[in-house]
C-alpha cells in the first residue's frame, strides 16, 4: 500500500508538466494591418482582451483628413462608433469579443470621399492563458495542503485515506489542467544530423499547415549575444511537423532559433528555441534562404524617434529608417524603410523577396520579444482567406517600404530588414529603445 501511494504522489507531480504550445509570435499578441477601405488608407491595430469574453481595444488611424467617422463591429454584430482622438486622425474604442476562435473586424469609414468599408481577419489565439495561469497556481496551492494532509494521515498509518485523498486530488488537478489551463509558450526539438542537415520536429496537431509567403516554414535563427548573424531559412517538411534544414556556411556561436508555421485556418504559431551551432563550411545558399552578417548591439546607438537613421551595408548600399513618431509601448505606426544604392539613389533594381518588397524581424534584445513581420501587416495571408480585398500586396518591388507595427513593451529591440536588389538579399539591422 505504502508503494502505492507514493507512485500516486509522484503522479500528482507529473500532472504539474505540460505539454508547452506555439502562440502568434512571441510576446507579441496585437494585430497591425494596413487596409484600404475604398479611397481611405488606415492603420488598424486591434488589441485583443487578455482572456474571452473580453473587450478588445481598436485603434484606427489615417493621414487622410477628410475622414470624418469610424465605425467597427464584429462577426455580424452591431457597429460601435470609434472616438477621435484629439485633433488628430486617430479614431480609438473598443468591441466586446464574446469567445475565443477567429475573428473578423468589420471597418466602415465616412469622409470627404464618401462611405467606404473593409474587414480585418483577427486569427485565432490562446487569449486566455493569463487569466488561467492565476487558476493554475490556486489549484496548485490546494493540492500542497491536501497533500500535507494525506502526509499526516501517511504517517498516522491510515493508509485506505491517505490513498482516497491523493486519488481525488490527482483526478481534479488533472482534469482541470486539461480542460482549462493552456500553456503559453513552446519550444521544439532540434538534432544537428551527421549529414549537417538541422532536424526540427514540432509539437502538436501539425497536418494541416498551409504556405505563407511561398514556404511551409519560416525559421530565423539569431546569433547571441550580440545579434551579429541572422539566417532566415526555409526548412522543408519530411513528415506532419518534421523538417530538415540546410545550414550555409557560417560561423560558429549560440543561437535563438524562431520557427513560423501557418495552419489552414490562418492561425500563426511560432515556436523558439536555443541552440549551440557548429560552425560549417562549404553550405550553400539556396532559393530564397538568407545570411545577414551585420554590426553587434555593442556597436550600435538605439534611436528613439522622430528622425532618420542610416546604416551602411557591407556592399556600399545603405538602408534608412525614417520615424515620424516617438517610440513608445503599444502605439501603432508606420516604420519606413528605404534601400539606397553606392552614390545614394534609390535602388533600381529591386525585386519581391517571397512575394513582398521586403521582410523584417522584431527582436527585444532580452529574448521575450520576437515576430515575424511584412508591409501588410502582423497577420498571414491565409487568414484572409478568399477575402483579400483590405489587404495591399504589391505588383513589383519598391526600394522604399513601410510596416506596420506597435512594440509590446518598452526596452531595447533590434528590428532586422530583408530587402532584395537583383540576386541579393540585403540585411540591415536597426536598434531602437521603445519608451514606456
């Protein structure tokens, strides 16, 4: 009996493991979407609530000034009417979002212009894992005193009610723990094969992924400490959620691996690890699989906006940041980039890069930060589905460029860009210090 109850106590202790999930980036939960609703050019950022139901923060800003109302519902619901903020174009409320799933934001714009309306896929996301992990540790303090109870009554040699009692509190700890606590990170497994090949296997429901921008995955490793080195690789799948990447050639160091995967109801997971890599030789680059070879974080001066910054490839190409705004936490705006040739003048030869004029990487130097951005916005484009009419995708390459995006939280962030000119991918990397 007294074997028993003690495998029983361990279980107790296994129940407290779960196994971890991929969220949409990496502490990084609000949406940023350039959308056009007719003639009218907006920035959308949508604040989902911490948990479900909840209410949702929305705010919407345009340059153009003949925009004279907003307002936004959801999933059918009634329009709320946005307030303008001040004298300036941005227009903020709120809508109430009555479950967890998918979602779509319905935009209707009055101006100058006329009436115009366009809609915003919000996809689904694991909401409620703050408001649970509270939940999580109450149980867990209860099973702490019903186990100090059972002791007692262990070493009191009522072994029958001892059992009863860690019996019961296993069956409820587990059975809350799987139907309401949801963890709210991931890690995945990585195996550096013989061949040199990276071996990445994902967690979880994994046969229904969809392509984003031409791949299946997207995987960005960084070099630490001092985000020296950025690949961006596109592993290809030999199983549901097993993949194999070719390394380049580079040069040794510890690693911050990101993985995106984009499932077919357009929901995005990204899922991080970190790793010691090797350091290799004769790797070639192949398709659309890059290496950004830039300064360190010691070298560097975070810039706080508004201005212009201007970094030097290592090609005599250059790429600027043009902020019109002070950088602060949770506040939406545009971040301009421009790629300039050796004398100065806007590159000419620019092509899309995986279908977009560029691609970038918020990264929060502490490692709590990390998403995977484009011009369009934070989202993937399967999450709009057939409905791509808000969405702007572009026609040819531009060497001026723009994407929308708010910094979670304030702190030091290296935001790296992807621009392509002819057969090269240029890298540029930008340290920025996002006030509170």
């Amino acid at each position: 009996m007294r074997g028993l109850a003690s495998r029983l106590l361990c279980l107790c202790v296994l129940l407290g493991a779960s196994a971890e999930r991929g969220n949409a980036h990496v502490g990084a939960p609000d949406v940023y979407v350039k959308a056009a609703a007719g003639p009218y050019q907006l920035l959308v950022s949508v604040h989902p609530p911490a948990a479900t139901p909840g209410v949702a923060a929305i705010d919407i800003r345009t340059e153009d000034t003949g925009v004279s109302a907003v307002t936004v519902s959801i999933s059918g619901g009634s329009p709320q009417p946005l307030q303008r903020f001040s004298t300036e174009q941005i227009f903020t409320g709120s809508v109430w979002v009555a479950s967890s799933g998918a979602w779509r934001v319905t935009i209707h714009v009055s101006g100058n212009k006329g009436d115009s309306e366009t809609s915003v896929p919000i996809p689904a996301a694991p909401v409620a894992a703050a408001r649970l992990l509270s939940l999580r540790e109450l149980l867990f303090g209860l099973l702490g005193i019903c186990l100090l109870i059972a002791l007692v009554l262990w070493v009191r040699q009522r072994w029958s009610v001892a059992v009863a009692v860690v019996l019961a509190v296993c069956a409820v700890l587990g059975v809350l723990n799987f139907l309401f606590v949801k963890p709210p990170a991931s890690s995945m497994q990585l195996t550096l094969m013989p061949s040199g090949k990276l071996h990445i296997v994902l967690p979880g429901k994994m046969d229904d992924l969809v392509e984003d921008h031409n791949h299946l995955m997207h995987l960005f490793a960084v070099r630490q400490p001092q985000m020296d080195v950025l690949l961006h690789l596109h592993p290809v799948q030999v199983g549901p959620g097993t993949f194999e990447a070719d390394l380049p050639s580079m040069a040794p160091g510890a690693f911050a691996l990101y993985a995106d995967v984009v499932h077919r109801d357009g929901r995005l997971e990204t899922f991080a690890a970190s790793a010691g890599l090797p350091q290799r030789t004769g790797g070639v680059l192949e398709g659309d699989d890059s290496v950004g070879v830039i300064p360190g974080l010691s070298r560097s001066q975070p810039v706080t906006g508004p201005g212009t910054t201007t970094v030097r490839l290592m090609d005599g190409y250059t790429m600027t940041l043009d902020l019109r705004a002070p950088l602060r936490a949770k506040s939406g705006q545009l971040l301009r980039f421009a790629l300039l040739d050796p004398e100065g003048n806007p590159a000419s030869d620019m092509r899309l890069y995986m279908g977009m004029s560029a691609h970038a990487a918020v990264l929060k130097t502490d490692g709590t930060v990390f998403a995977h951005i484009h011009p369009a916005g934070t989202i993937p484009m399967a999450a709009y589905g057939s409905n791509m009419a808000g969405m702007a995708m572009p026609s040819a390459a531009t060497s001026q460029v723009s994407f929308p995006f708010g910094f979670p939280s304030s702190g030091a962030y290296r935001v790296f860009v992807e621009m392509k000119h002819g057969t090269i991918v240029e890298t540029a990397a930008f340290d920025l210090l996002v006030a509170p």
